[in-house]
C-alpha cells in the first residue's frame, strides 16, 4: 500500500516536472499549401533551420492540394490545442480561412501569413512576402520591352492559380497587367478587364499538368497568342510543353514568378524568358524569429515603411536583359534559387 502511494506521489511529480517543461518549450506549427511544391518545400527547410537554432520546436503541416482549406482549418486547430506559441501559414482560401485564423489569435497565438496575404491583410498579425504585384508588374515590363511596338498587337494568355482567385494569384496577375501597361478595372480580382489583346485566363493549380492543360484551353481559343502569363514555374514548365506539342514553343514569350533553381534552369534552356525570383526560405526564418520574440516578450513584428506587409525582396531573372527594367543574369540566379 505504501508503494503504491509513493509510486503515485513520484508520478504526480513527474507529471508536474514534465507540465512545467512543456510550459516552457516554445511551439511553433508551419501550414503551408502542399507539401510538394519546391516553394514549400524551401520554406519548411527555412523554418527547420532556424526554429532548430532558436530552441523551438516546429510542427508542419500541408494542405492534400492547393485549395485545401479544410486540411489547413485542422492544423490550426491542432495547433491551437497543442499551445504552440505562434503560426506561420501560406493560405490555400484567403478569406476561408480568416475565422480559424481568428481563433488562433483569440487564443493567444501569434499568425503570420507568408507569401500569401490574407483577406483582409490585417486578419494576420503580419504577412512576410514577396511584394507580389511588384513580382508580376517586372515581368509584365520586361514582356513589353522585349516585344516593343509588337506589344500592341500581343496575344496575351493568363495562367492563374485558382477559380477563388487567392490574393498572391491576383496580385501577381494584375502586377503583370499594369507592367504591360494593360488598364486594370478591380485590382482585387482578375477576369474583368476588357483589353482586347487578352486571349483569356485559366487556372492551373500551380502545377505542371495543370499548366498544360490551361494552355491548351486557351490556345483553342487562339492559335496566335504570343505572351503567356504564369502564377509559377511549374505552371509555366506545362504551358511550354503544350506549345512544343505545336510548334510554337520557339516564338512564344514566356514569364512567370518564383525564381526555383528549376526555373531558372529553365530560363537557360529558352523554356522561361524571364522570371521574378522570390525567397521563401528568409520569410520562413523571419517567421521563426518573429514567434521566437513573441513567446518571449510579447513583440510583434512591424510591417516594411510604406507597405502593410514585411517585404523580403523579389529580383527579376533573365538572360536578356531590357532597358528600363533592372534585373539579374541567370548565374546571379542560380546563387539565390531554391529547390
């Protein structure tokens, strides 16, 4: 009998050591959109990396699909019984997802939205990203001077992400748009414009067999389109197979955003004519520190001057370079790419 009641009262102690460990530790849960694309793959790298040598222990988590918002409405909630500190997230619906993103901040819990703003931006306590639209108004620019009085006359496909049109898909779009010096109607949504050199706009999914067969509704639509836009570079890999399918994979001006090392091997390769590469491991890494410094005294991280988000920088990447539009060269690119 009076083991057994030392055994429970070295066991209750255990369980009271253990409890104040755990209250100690600093919980950390990354949500990204996939768990496949190269991006995301970078990103939790990133997170890894720095929650390891800041003592923080990560969780990640990803959605089946981009667009899975459902998956991501179940990491916050398990993030938020497990009392992780904080939570950085790329959004598969930005507006879906703002009520669990909600109860995570109720709850006392840091949000972070990487890459991706959500609707509305301050439903996040902040967003570390690209400046999205900057990302597609360089590439847009660049297409422009690259077809110079021919832009007049371009053929333009859209290749976007997604029919609920999340906030990093319309930025970058409508950044093109205004680039090319196409007039924009709502910039908070693509598909309303009226410029007749528009062929029209698909979806993707961000993916390569997504990307194909985008372009390949589109050029149904019209043979002679000549500029294709891209949300990524495995939207764009798709899209420059179903021009090879018909022969026009050489007369064709491919742009898109992301700046992956196998993007910009595509550029070397004549596949992309130009990209804007972004870095998502440094916004993972300033993620981790932002929930390091938020466990530890309440700081949150303030947005860059001018912008109501944190920007963690974008550089446009071509081999041929254009007057009037700043970039870098491909081995400039290699050095900074990812995946």
């Amino acid at each position: 009998m009076k083991k057994s009641v030392l055994a429970s009262v070295i066991g209750a102690l255990a369980l009271g050591v253990a409890a104040t460990g755990a209250q100690a530790e600093t919980g950390a849960c990354l949500i990204t959109k996939t768990d496949t694309n190269p991006f995301f793959v970078k990103m939790r790298e990133g997170a890894e990396a720095k929650a390891k040598e800041l003592g923080i222990t990560l969780n990640s988590y990803a959605g089946k699909v981009d667009g899975d918002n459902e998956s991501q409405v179940a990491a916050i909630e398990t993030c938020i019984a497990n009392g992780a500190k904080g939570i950085l997230i790329t959004a598969s619906s930005t507006s879906a997802i703002v009520p669990s993103v909600q109860q995570a901040r109720d709850a006392g819990l840091l949000v972070i939205a990487l890459d991706t703003p959500l609707e509305p931006v301050d439903a996040a306590d902040m967003t570390f990203a690209t400046d999205n639209f900057l990302a597609g108004e360089l590439i847009g620019e660049w297409a422009k001077a690259k077809l110079g009085d021919e832009a007049a006359n371009a053929k333009i496909a859209f290749l976007d992400l997604d029919v609920s049109q999340p906030t990093v898909g319309v930025l970058r779009d409508q950044g093109f748009m205004k680039g090319f010096g196409i007039d924009l109607a709502d910039p908070n949504k693509w598909g309303d414009e009226t410029d007749p050199r528009i062929v029209g706009h698909d979806v993707t999914q961000g993916n390569e067999e997504g990307g194909r067969k985008a372009m390949e509704n589109l050029l149904a639509k019209d043979t002679g389109i000549n500029v294709v836009y891209t949300i990524n570079e495995p939207a764009a890999a798709g899209a420059y197979e179903a021009l090879k399918a018909i022969g026009r994979e050489k007369d064709v001006l491919v742009v898109s955003v992301d700046g992956g090392c196998p993007g910009v091997a595509n550029i070397e390769s004549g596949v992309i004519g130009a990209t804007s590469q972004q870095y998502p491991l440094l916004m993972a890494a300033k993620g981790i520190e932002a929930i390091a410094a938020w466990a530890k005294d309440g700081t949150k991280p303030q947005a860059t001057e001018g912008k109501d988000f944190f920007d963690t920088g974008v550089n446009l990447v071509t081999d041929q370079p254009v007057d009037g539009v700043k970039s870098i060269s491909v081995e400039e690119g290699k050095k900074l790419c990812w995946g």
